[in-house]
C-alpha cells in the first residue's frame, strides 16, 4: 500500500493534477460514468439497499449530476487567484489568496448513499487539484465495486484509486501519512480517524449524524399540514428507510396536536407506499442484519413497544421494515438516546410547541433541524436560541440539493463542511501571497530605534496618514514615552 | 514591587538587574513572589492557582457554559463591550506591557509597541469596524432545485473555547485570538504560556480587572493546568504553538470531536537570487529575522538558500546593514531580544557547536550565558544534514544553504516539510512565479519578509506541518464561528415529483428538475424527453 501511495504523490508532484483541463477531464470522466453506467449504479444500490430507482435517481445520481456541472461550469473562477485588499499605506504592493491542493486525500465514505456520500467529496477533491484515494463502505458491496471498476476506466488511475475493504484495510490506510482526509460515518469512527490524523498533523473534515429532530407546530391549514406529512414522511420513510445522517430522527409535536398528525401520517404513508410496503418495494431495505436487530431490539422494551401506534412489522429474510410510528416512548429508551438509522418514527408530544426548544438545548447538536411552522416568532427564536449543522423549514432533506448551502456538522455531528464551492475550498489550501517592490522602503522599520521611529511607526500602524505627515514634518508631539 | 522600578538610577535596582543577570533575575523573582504568595493569606486567587485540578476546572467550563447558555455573549452590545475593554487594556497599560515583555524577553519597547500593542489595537479597530457585518446573516441564491425558497448562512459562535498561547508574542498571541473568538460571540479561557510568567500574570491581571469574568477567564500554569483543561469538552480549541504540542492538543481534541486551529511553525525559507537590490533585501531580511524577536518567531527567516557565486555578496552586505542596525557590539545591544531562557539558549548553543557547522560562522557567534544573549550569527555553506538544518532554528542564528543554480532552491524547500511562511528575493519574473506556484507554505513573500502578518485581508496560518486553520481580520471571526445553513420553504408550490409512488412520468420530471432546465422540465411535463 505505501509503495502504491508513493507513487501517487510522485504523480501529484510532478504537477499534472494542478493543472485546469486535468481537472475538468477528469470531471467530465465521472459525469460519463454516471450517464453512461446509470444501469449499474441502479442496479447495485437495488442490490446493496433495495432502493428504488427514483429514489436513487433523485437522492445520489440526480444530486451528483447537478454537482458535477456547477463544478464544471465555475471550475476556472474557483481556481483562481483572489485579491486581497491593501490599506492606502501600502505602496507599490499587492496582496492575494491563491488556492492550492493538499496533495493527497483519503475519502472514506459511508453505506447508505454509497455513490452520493463517495463522489461528491471525489468531487472536491478533484476540481481542487488533489490525488485521491477513496475507500468505499464494505457494507455496500455492490455499489464498492461499481465504483471500483468505474473509476479505474473513467478517470485517471495513477491519480485517483479505489481501495476496497473492511475495518482491517481502513486502518492501515490510516496509518499512512495523508494530507486531508475526509470521513462520513459515525462519531464513533469519527474519532478513531481524527486520532489517527493526529500522528501527521492531517487536517480533517467529519461528517458525521445525530438525532435529527423535526418540529411540528400546530398548522391551521389542512393544505399546510397535508405537505408537511408528505415532506416528513418521505423526510423519513422515503430516504433510504430512514437511514440517512439527516432523516428525520423524531418528531416532536403539541400534545393536543399529536393524534391529528398521526392520523395524516398514517393515510400519507399508504398513498406514498401502498397497502403493502414490503411488495410495492418503494421502500428501501435494511443494510444487513446487523442493523437490522439494531432496529428490532429498538422495539424490545414494553414500554417502547407499547407506544407503537402504527406499523411495527418485520421481515428478517428479507431485511425489511415497515414504517413504523411511535408516540411518547420513555426518553431514556434507547430509541430516543442514539440515532435510530431506520424506519422507526418516535413522536415526542410537549405541552406548548415553545417547550421544544428546551428540549432541543439539552441534547448535542443534530446535523439537521426541521422546523414546520408559519410562526415568524417560532423560527427566529428556533433560529437564535438552538444549534445545529444546519436548518431547514417547513421541509427536509432538500438542503442537501443547495449547492450555496454549506453541508456540515457542529458539536458531535461533525466539523468542517461541502457542497458547491464549499467541496473546493475543504480541500484546498488557500495559501496567502504578497508581492513588495524595492522602490518603496520605509527607513523607519529598522533598527537602531528612536522614539521619532516609533511615532511614524505608530501612525503608519493606524493607516493614520495625517498623522504620518505632521510626524515626518516634526509637527507632532510624542506622547509619554518614560519607557524610552 | 512596582514603587522600586521608578528608581532606575540604583545600581542593585530590579530593572538593571533584569537587564544584566537575566537568568538570575528571574529566579529570584519567582522565588520573591512564591514568598509573597505563601505570606498572602486573603489567598483566593493563590489557593485557585494551587487548586487548579480537574474538579476546579470542571467547575470552570461549567459556569462559563452557563454563561453562554443564557445568550449574553451573543448580543452584539455584549461583543462591542469586551472589544472596547479590550482595545482600553492597550490604551491605558502599555508602559506595564512594554515592561512585562522585557522582563520575560528583554524585548526592545519598540518591538512591543509596534507588534504587539499596535497590531492587537488594529485587530480590535477591523473587529469593532465590521462586527455588524460579520454578524449579518450572508443571503444567498438558491436554484430550481429548491424552488421555491430563500436561503442564508447563519454565522453562530461555537460556545466555549480555549485558547492556548505562545511566549514569544506572548500577548499578541494570546489577544488576537481572543479578538476573533470575542467578536463571533464565544465564552473564552486563555491558557497564556507559563515561559513568559510576568506577561502571563499580567495578562491574567488585566483580564480580570477589564473584561467581563462570567465569560472570559485566564487560566495560568504549565504543563499540568494545560493538560487539566485539555480533558475538558470544548467546542473550539485554538493553540499557538510547536509540532509537538500541536499534537497533544489535537490528541486531546479527537476525544470530543473539537474543531481545532493550529498555528504551529517550521523552517521558514529565504530565497535570494542576484539581480536585486541587495541593500534594501539584506534589510528587510534582517528586519524579519533579527528585528523579529531576535529570530524567535514564527515566521522569521529561518534560512537563506543563494547561489555559491552571489554568497560572499550577500554576507557582505547583511555585514554591513547588521553593524549598522545593531552597532559593532550586538551582544550588548537593547535593541536586540535576548533568548527566552537557559532551555532554549543550551539547545541553540548545540546548534553551533555541531561538528558539521564548525568553521561555518562567518559573523557573530558570540554568547552569554548569564545573560541569555546570543550575537547574530550568520553561517555559510552549512551541509543540509547539519543539527542546524533539522529543526526550526528559533533564534538569531541564520546558515546560508549554496546551491549551483538557483532554481535547485525549490527543490531543496519542497524536500521538506511545509513551511509557515516562505520568501524570495528576485526581480525575475519567471523564477517568481514558479515560486508562487510550486512552493507549499501558509503564505509567500515576494521581495519582503513577515510583512503579511499584518495584512488582516489575508488568511494566516499554515499547511501540513505548519498547521491547520487560519486567523486574522473576518478569518478570526470564521474560525470561531459555526456557519450554520438556513434553507427556508413554503408549503405552496409543492412538487410531487418527489415523493413515492416512484412513476416513470416523476423519473423524467426530477431529471428535468435537478438539471435546472426550464425547457427541459416543459418537455418533461409534456411527456416529450
């Protein structure tokens, strides 16, 4: 593996990566794979997760293709250099950032948007001008080595690799000596990567999840309240079965308010999934069975169970879950203390809709905050008073889709964040540069120092140019300087 | 103790004693103030200082998390507030400052007023200037996709953050990060560093007298308080500082999930071609090196690279400028920072005495032990595998590295690990920019050196060995903010492309959508793609 990634950083040295038509082929290289092997990109997240084509049209390959031409289109301006504003004082000078690539970046990526969560940093990495090496879930086998196989032909190999594997492999590609890694996954591995940077310095980026709350005011208008149940509906059930770093984790909603959502909940669930949601297959599966008696021992506790009010049903064979909601299960119960990650829909019911933000405070920063409400007074003080990744109201998920949005976490749901330019700048360094002339040097920096030195210093230092001037000319008077 | 200060003209006074038998001074005044501290019996701050342990530190980011749960060091009069203080400790202190980093340093007053007091003064004008438009939520577009909607990035303080400083620029270090981590509306601790104790104590002092305590606290000591506080869950961690300690912190970070900024160091490189002004280059060269804290900075040139045949010029001419800058005894000169302590003076004292470098001094390599000073030392033709050449040198020691032509320079410098900071001296267009475009480092010179240290549109920090993150000007204010993405949606103009049940007839729709076409979404619509 060393002697692989030597070679890598050989190439990177030799600067072809650097150079714009070595981005933009190389970009242009994925967009042709994911139009020309849209087949078996389908096909293998039907295989890995039973997700539906428009599901994966509309989450991953939808999604990367939007991102692939903005980059495409703003590679040239992203690249270059920008000017830094000078004070008047600073003659014959100029200032700028110049963005450059790390060199070498390790993305690792997660399971449940295999191609989505693995390209859109490739992305970034690329259009910034990095060699990459990219180690796809082992949990999705099938999408893994699609992307294996579709990176090898479509883009350049010496620069940009797949190295499939489990927990053994990823170590030792964390023991090697990376210039940025970028992870999705769990906080739990989170920390083990960003132990493992430690060793050189390596800057990180963590995407991480949390419980994703959604907060449901009491809306008047059945209109209003019939497209809020579809968007959390889908929100939950219809992205990947809920197991997805910004699905909605839980709700919580009014007391007096609560059986009417639930109600919706349920006619919205069978328009969206049919009678039978395990045959109309509009619902992704469960990953392997691992997480899937994760999810049922969720359902253990009696007296998590006795809140289910709708679904609840399993099908171990065939790794499904129907939608599932509950109301008021005990918050010390598991299902409300970890992220869920499932089709499984807790509703918390407070007594005034204000009291959830209390709630909201005392737990760790989600990644996503859903607000459905048309009160002014709620959003803005949802907007001050709580934390989070990011929020959105009155829908869920689509901030994925807004490439001027930053993508990312605070507090346990991750640091550092992507999308849109946001991609390039997290893996670029933006390396600051002044250019000085000779002509114009100032007699007044260098040593041995006088207390006329210090005042034209001083004034300089203050962009105070009257003052400069009645200092050169003798007119001002110093201050008290006993310390001369 | 300060009343003994106004008599200068005492032989035996602490002034000249500090002046003279630095390494001396300072142990009797540790001892003194031990003495004094175990006689105090109003003893608060000294039983606080002595009890600093895990439970008093808990206790610590407790309240200060309670300080910021209740929104105080969120209001924008709040951040104006404490800027204010801020900028009032630089008025109304600088003879105490200047005073406390030549106790520490010997650090000329100059140095003090123009690099510390002055530059932390702009940094708190550029924060107070453009608060309201940091703070002002940034609107952005929003595309087909998310139609209809609008949509901002939110900047939001992180909550409570430590900030770990350096004894070099012990309070422009401390400061400036205080500045940005004040100004995005942060509670702070300020861990400064135990190996200036009299700008530390000052700071602490000052701190506590100006700023608001429920939310800024100081927090002295060594190695043990720094490792207390860095068990601690932060939501920032801020440190200035070596590789090595970097690492520890960052270590410590990895256990909570902290974000962190490090600004480390590394052998800073100068390139010096010959078709230059060799005067004004030799100067600024000595400004950045020597004129920096006698070579004990971040940023100081750390060594120069040159062609063999323009060598002999160059030290010529950094002859000359040096005897003029710092007269024909520079060992004695009070313009001239003396080394921080006996730790730092033995380690750059193994630098010379390598073997490897023997017979390389061409000018100074003069010491004094009791006095911690150390001449400026230039050596030539040092074999790149000397002591000299494999760590951060730090102090006023500089070896010229020949080279046959000069753009093997780039090679030598790529050979390495990033640097904080590099520098060239060329009026060669072509060399110039294949410096700029091929050298890594946190930031380039052109014709200078330092200098953009002090240009707070630019972003200061460092990459690879050099560090992770930057500050300075909006950069402090982004570093200590969560920016956090606010999508807003209404419930009309629903699409229910989106939602299940998945039809060939959505498929087409969505990929109409997601492409942004409007044609493509009519035709779509009309069934026709």
């Amino acid at each position: 593996m060393e002697t692989e990634l030597n070679h890598m950083r050989e190439y990177y040295e030799g600067g072809y990566t650097k150079e714009a038509s070595w981005r933009e082929a190389q970009l242009k290289g994925l967009r042709s794979f994911i139009i020309e092997k849209q087949e078996d990109i389908m096909n293998a997240l039907l295989q890995d997760l039973g997700k539906h084509q428009v599901e994966a049209f509309r989450d991953e390959i939808g999604t990367l293709m939007k991102t692939l031409n903005l980059a495409l289109k703003n590679l040239k301006k992203w690249m270059s250099a920008k000017k830094a504003e000078l004070p008047k004082i600073a003659l014959l000078t100029s200032a700028e950032i110049v963005p450059e690539p790390f060199g070498l970046v390790l993305i690792i990526s997660s399971w449940n948007f295999p191609f989505g969560l693995s390209l859109e940093p490739v992305i970034g990495a690329v259009a910034a001008g990095n060699t990459v090496v990219l180690k796809p879930s082992e949990l999705s086998p099938a999408c893994s080595s699609v992307l294996a196989s579709g990176l090898a032909t479509y883009l350049d190999h010496k620069a940009i690799k797949v190295i499939q594997g489990g927990p053994q492999e990823t170590q030792q590609l964390l023991h090697q000596r990376w210039d940025k890694i970028f992870f999705t996954g769990s906080a739990h591995v989170g920390r083990i990567v960003m132990s493992a940077a430690v060793n050189h310095l390596t800057p990180v980026t963590l995407e991480l999840g949390g419980k994703c709350p959604a907060v449901v005011d009491s809306l008047s208008s059945s209109w209003d309240i019939e497209v809020a149940v579809k968007r959390i509906a889908v929100g939950k059930f219809g992205t990947c079965a809920g197991q997805a770093c910004i699905a909605i984790d839980y709700v919580i909603v009014e007391k007096e308010y609560c059986s009417k959502l639930v109600e919706l909940l349920k006619v919205w669930i069978k328009k969206m999934f049919g009678e039978n949601p395990k045959h109309t297959k509009t619902i992704s599966r469960i990953v392997n069975k691992h997480h899937f008696f994760r999810l049922k021992n969720l359902l253990a506790d009696a007296k998590v169970n006795e809140s289910v009010v709708y679904g609840g049903s399993m099908d171990e064979q065939d790794l499904f879950i129907e939608p599932t909601i509950l109301v008021d299960p005990p918050l010390e119960a598991s299902i409300m203390t970890e992220e869920i990650f499932g089709p499984l829909l807790p509703i918390i019911t407070v007594g005034k809709i204000e009291d959830s933000i209390k709630f909201l405070r005392s737990r760790p920063k989600p990644l996503a905050l859903y607000v459905f409400t048309k009160s002014q007074t709620l959003q803005r003080r949802i907007l001050s008073e709580t934390s989070s990744g990011s929020l959105t109201f009155n829908d869920a998920i689509l901030q994925y889709a807004a490439d001027t949005l930053p993508f990312g976490g605070v507090g346990e749901s991750g640091f550092g964040m992507y999308h849109g330019k946001f991609s390039f700048d997290t893996f670029s360094h933006h390396k600051a540069i002044v250019r000085r002339s000779f002509l114009t040097d100032f007699w007044y920096r260098y040593p041995p120092w006088t207390l006329n030195k210090l005042q034209l210093l001083e004034v300089s230092y203050n962009y105070d140019y009257l003052g400069l001037l009645l200092v050169v000319l003798g007119l001002k008077k110093p201050s008290n300087r006993r310390h001369f | 103790m300060s009343k003994c200060y106004k008599n200068s003209k005492s032989r035996i006074s602490p002034r000249h004693l500090s002046h003279k038998y630095p390494s001396l001074y300072i142990r009797l005044r540790r001892l003194l103030l031990s003495l004094i501290m175990a006689a105090n019996d109003s003893g608060e701050t000294t039983s606080k200082k002595e009890a600093f342990d895990a439970e008093a530190c808990s206790l610590l980011v407790r309240k200060l998390k309670e300080t910021f749960a209740s929104g105080k060091t969120r209001s924008y009069v709040w951040r104006v507030s404490q800027l204010e203080a801020l900028a009032k400790i630089f008025d109304d202190n600088q003879p105490q400052i200047v005073d406390a980093l030549r106790d520490d340093l010997a650090k000329p007053p100059l140095e003090t007023v123009v690099y510390e007091v002055a530059m932390l003064r702009n940094s708190c004008k550029v924060a107070l200037k453009e608060l309201k438009h940091w703070m002002t939520p940034e609107k952005v577009k929003t595309s087909m996709t998310t139609f209809p909607s609008s949509a901002e990035i939110v900047s939001e303080p992180f909550g409570v953050v430590l900030i770990i400083s350096a004894w070099n620029y012990p309070f422009l270090l401390s400061l400036d990060p205080v500045i940005g981590a004040i100004a995005a509306g942060n509670a702070v601790v300020l861990k400064p560093s135990e190996i200036a104790p009299a700008t530390s104590s000052l700071l602490a002092k000052l701190l506590g007298d100006y700023m608001d305590n429920s939310s800024i606290r100081v927090v002295e000591g060594a190695v043990d308080e720094t490792s207390t506080l860095l068990q601690q869950k932060w939501d920032k961690i801020f440190y200035t500082g070596n590789g090595r300690v970097g690492r520890v912190v960052m270590a410590a970070a990895a256990k909570h999930l902290t974000p962190v900024v490090l600004e480390l160091g590394g052998k800073c490189p100068v390139v010096v071609d010959s078709n230059i002004n060799l005067k004004v280059a030799a100067r600024r060269i000595i400004a950045g090196k020597w004129g920096c804290n006698n070579g004990q900075a971040c940023i100081s040139p750390d060594h120069i690279i040159t062609t063999k045949e323009y060598a002999p010029k160059l030290v010529d001419t950094l002859k000359t400028e040096l005897e003029k800058f710092y007269g024909k005894n520079p060992l004695e000169s009070k313009d001239l920072s003396r080394i921080v302590n006996s730790n730092h003076f033995n380690r750059l004292s193994k630098l010379l005495d390598d073997d490897k470098v023997s017979g390389k001094i061409v000018y100074g390599g003069e010491k004094d032990e009791s006095k911690l000073r150390i001449s400026p030392t230039i050596l030539l033709d040092v074999p790149q595998d000397s002591l000299i050449m494999s760590e951060e040198i730090f102090g006023p020691l500089l070896p010229i590295l020949t080279v046959d032509k000069l753009e093997e320079s780039i090679d030598v410098i790529n050979s390495g690990s990033k640097p904080l900071a590099a520098y060239i001296f060329t009026t060669n267009k072509k060399l110039k920019e294949q410096f700029v475009r091929t050298v890594s480092a946190g930031g380039l010179v052109v014709n200078d050196t330092t200098l953009h240290l002090a240009v707070h549109t630019l972003p200061f920090g460092g990459v690879g060995e050099s560090g992770v993150g930057s500050y300075h000007g909006k950069f402090s204010f982004d570093a200590f903010s969560h920016k956090k993405a606010v999508l807003y949606r209404s419930f009309i103009g629903d699409a229910s492309v989106r939602y299940p049940p998945y039809t060939n007839t959505k498929l087409r729709l969505l990929k109409a959508l997601i492409g942004g076409s409007l044609l493509g979404i009519i035709r779509a619509l009309f069934g026709f793609s």
